[in-house]
C-alpha cells in the first residue's frame, strides 16, 4: 500500500528555546487509520502542527501524495485536501452551528448577501450524511462540549478531506458519541480516506487503528502494526515503565460526612428540569463517584455545587453549613477546591502565566501579597515547586499557559485545586485528555487525597476511572439518581450500563449514608 503521507527528520523548536520534535520521521499509508500516541509533551500535536502547516520547523520535509509540500499556512493544507480537528476547539463560539460549518466558503444570495437557506440546508445534510446530528441553529456557546467537538469534526469532513487529522477527538465525547465517531472513521477508510488519530486511550488505539506510531520525549520510538502490540506494551513504549491500571484499595475506616445533598432540583431558564430531588452525602476518606452520560444534570450539578449557580429547591451543606447562596470564593474559603470539566472555559486563563494561574484563587491571602503588593519572588518559588511535584512540562513559570499541551494544561488546574489544602475536592473529568502517564499521577493524587481524610466526589464519563477510584458510585440518569452501588469491589461496567441509559432504576435510589 502506498505512502499519501511521509514525514523526514523533521525538528521543530520554539522560540522559548523547548524542543517540541526532533529527528521525527515516519510513513502513513493511504486509505488507513493510523494512531499516534505519547505522553502530554511528547510532540504530537506539534507534529501535527507541522503537516497542517500552521507552525514550521526549522528541519526536515514533509511529503503529501509523493510531493515535497511546504504549505504556507493550514489554508493551503485545507485546499490540498488535509482537514483537522484541534484538541482545543476553534469553533466562533457566537455564531451558530451552520455559520460554523460554512465559514469561509459562505453561499451567497446575489453578490453581498449569506443564504442562510442553502447553510443550514448544507448543514443538516452533512450531519445526516456522517449519523452525526447537530442543532444547526443554535450557537456554539450554548452547546455541550461533545456537540461542539461533533461540529469541528463535521467541519473538517464537510471539506473533503482526503486525509483527516484528528488530535484527542475523543477526550470530551461520551461513550456513545465515541462509537458513532469511529462507525463514521470505519466508513471514511472504506471510502478511501486516511485518518491520523491522536490519542491517549489505548483502549480506542487498539480497536481503532491500523498502525501505531508512539512518541516520546520528542522523538519517534516505533511505528508498528497495531496488531502486534497489546495495550500495555503500547503503555510501556510511551512512558518507558509499567503502569498501574488496576483498582485502588478500598479505604479502611470513612469518617463523618462532609458534603450533604438533600433533595436538590434545578429548572432551566426554559423551564426543563435539570435536576430532579437528588440526594447524597460525601464522607471524608471516601470517594463517591457518579456515573452517566454526560448532559444528564451533571455540569448543573456541579455548578451548584461550587456557587455557580442557585437550584431552584434543596439544600447543600458542608459540615453542616448550608452553602446555598454564597459565592464560589466564600465556598472556596470552606476548603474545597473544584477541578472544572473544561480546563480552558472554567480552569485557567490560557494568556496568563503558570504563576498568574497557580494564584488566581489565593493572591489575596498573606503568603502571596502584602499591602496591595504580590510577592513574585514567593510566588515564583512556590510555582516551580508546583511545577516539579505535579510533573508540568513547561520552559518557566512564566509561561503562558495555554502554550503548554493540553495535558500539562490540566496538571496546572490540577495542581493549583489540590494544593489549596482542601478538606473536599470536587473532581470533575481530572484525566480528561491527559496521557496514561498523567492519568496515574493524578489518581494516585486522589488516592493519597482520600487516604489522608479529605472527602471527594467525582464526576467522569470515563467508567474505567469512576470504576477504578470510586467507594461508592451514584448513576444519573435524566437528572435522577437511578442506583447507589455501596459496594464496588466487583463492579464492571455491564453493571452500571443499564442504570446509566435508563433501562434500569432502583426506587428511590439514593446516595445518603445510612447510620
């Protein structure tokens, strides 16, 4: 099978002075699904970067179809049939989905004028084509993440791409969304596309791709068929030792209960139920997961959870303090500490330093300022000491954080969230998109966490993760608590399916402690 993609001894390095890849070379075959993995750092997406013609290094050569191509900038990529789908959404967050879709190739009513008709006819059409529905009139910022990645995805097709770059296509999709995406990658190979496919779920990996190329410490370590590699020898290649995927002990002797949801509801502004009478308690040494498709009342949850928004009845208290109505800093100054499920929206302020980010919720306390004045040189100690306990690549402290991988980016809110000291930590999607490396840094984290008294909940679309860390495990399903598992040592995600699509339901399942 011929090569549609070769990469030779391509070096590319930042001006900061961070080697991002060095020697990197490797073959694609046509009409193929090849992966590409590695720790966060490792230098996929520059790589990617690098073929898409955004960036461009200063060594090496990229061929495309067997011709040497430079191309000026992702524009020139597009037209010579090279579309990608970027692991940060780069979608117009106030236009609509079929704005989206058409922008830049916009159909036009006379000379000067969008027809808005023949857009969102196009749109609709594309979707149905890939089984991918979206809602082409609504706006992008009023989407869940996963509908927003189906629109990137659903861009870059819309431009007959001949070759399709995904980077982390996965990390914000459900389980269901994730099927659908790799029925349409299975039907695009069989219609002669070629698909690059970044990823750290090796599980995907293995039933997606064709051939794996795995990266490390900037270089290429192998490209082998993935039939000869297993998952954990996939693991080894990236991280170069054995990983701990197994699940943790459980804790010896939970305390008191720190967190207490009784018969929390929310209404939308129009006026759907989000939540409907949930109840659950959090005790310190224990972790209590919660399951489901995600757009079941999760996000809402934790919004309310954390003083971003009211419910429209119940109550919430910490230690026995109702926290309804205080802001996210009074609740904060409780001790808890929120990791968000969007690390760009909610997590940090990607132009803002690693310094600037670390401090963001505690600039104000003695330790970081006096008088008005902040303390750079306590802040930048205490920053490089984040930095190397939490394992962030970065050149500086002060570098911006959203130049650093979306792994690393992650390990920032990671770092900051649990090193607040808190007593209860709300972990919402803590692994999304990190390596497999990164991943068990931060549940070996929450495991000492947990061990060292503090109460956590968590909240992931990922089962292996809820199923690994969890105590006890809560299902939503439809904003409704369907099961309460009090026991998970033996529990698999066959258990837990059917509470969390609704085919199951245990009456009046709640996630209280019962003395």
């Amino acid at each position: 099978m011929e090569n549609i993609l070769q990469v030779k001894n391509i070096t590319m390095v930042y001006p900061t002075g961070v080697i991002a890849n060095k020697d990197v070379s490797m073959d694609v075959k046509r009409n193929s699904i090849h992966a590409i993995v590695g720790e966060n750092g490792a230098g996929k997406s520059t790589l990617m970067n690098v073929i898409f013609g955004k960036i461009h290094p200063q060594d090496g050569d990229v061929f495309y179809k067997g011709e040497k191509v430079n191309f000026r900038n992702p524009n020139y990529a597009i037209k010579a049939g090279i579309g990608m789908v970027h692991q940060h959404l780069m979608l117009a967050p106030d236009l609509t989905v079929a704005e989206n879709m058409i922008l830049g190739i916009e159909p036009k009513k006379g000379k000067i004028f969008l027809d808005t008709v023949n857009a969102l006819e196009t749109t609709d059409a594309v979707s149905k084509k890939y089984g991918m529905d979206v809602p082409v009139n609504k706006k992008i910022k009023d989407l869940p993440i996963g509908v927003r990645q189906r629109v990137e995805i659903l861009k870059a097709l819309f431009r007959n791409a001949e070759l399709l770059i995904l980077d982390e296509p996965t990390s914000v999709l459900t389980p269901q969304e994730t099927e659908v995406l790799f029925e349409t990658l299975f039907k695009l190979k069989e219609n002669g596309k070629t698909i690059l496919f970044i990823s750290h779920k090796l599980s995907e990996v293995k039933k997606l791709a064709d051939s794996v190329t795995v990266m490390r410490d900037t270089r290429v370590i192998t490209t082998k068929d993935a039939a000869e590699l297993t998952e954990e020898a996939i693991a080894h290649l990236m991280v170069g030792r054995d990983i701990n995927s197994g699940r943790i002990a459980e804790p010896e002797n939970p305390g008191k209960v720190r967190l207490s949801v009784n018969n929390l509801s929310y209404i939308d502004y129009e006026n759907v139920q989000i939540l409907k009478d949930i109840n659950f308690d959090v005790r310190a040494g224990e972790i209590l997961g919660i399951a489901g498709v995600e757009g079941n009342g999760q996000s809402e949850l934790v919004n309310i959870l954390t003083g971003l928004m009211r419910p429209t009845d119940g109550a919430v208290s910490v230690d026995g303090k109702n926290i309804i109505g205080m802001t996210p800093r009074q609740i904060r100054e409780l001790r808890i500490s929120h990791i968000p499920e969007d690390r760009m929206e909610n997590g940090v302020a990607d132009i803002a330093s690693l310094e600037e980010n670390f401090i963001v919720d505690r600039y104000y306390k003695s330790e970081f300022s006096k008088k008005g004045r902040l303390n750079w040189k306590y802040i930048k100690d205490y920053s490089v000491d984040l930095i190397k306990r939490f394992n962030i690549l970065t050149q500086s402290s002060k570098t911006p954080t959203g130049a650093l991988s979306g792994g690393n980016i992650q390990k920032v809110v990671v770092a900051r969230e649990l090193s607040s000291d808190p007593e209860l930590i709300i972990a919402a999607q803590p692994t999304r998109g990190v390596d497999i490396g990164s991943e068990e840094l931060i549940h070996d984290l929450l495991k000492k966490a947990r061990d060292e008294g503090k109460a956590i909940f968590l909240i992931s679309a990922d089962l292996d993760e809820i199923i690994k860390l969890s105590t006890r495990i809560i299902v939503i399903y439809d904003g409704h608590i369907t099961k309460h598992f009090t026991d998970c040592r033996d529990i698999r995600g066959m258990d837990l399916g059917p509470y969390m699509l609704g085919v199951k339901k245990e009456e009046g399942a709640s996630g209280k402690i019962h003395s």
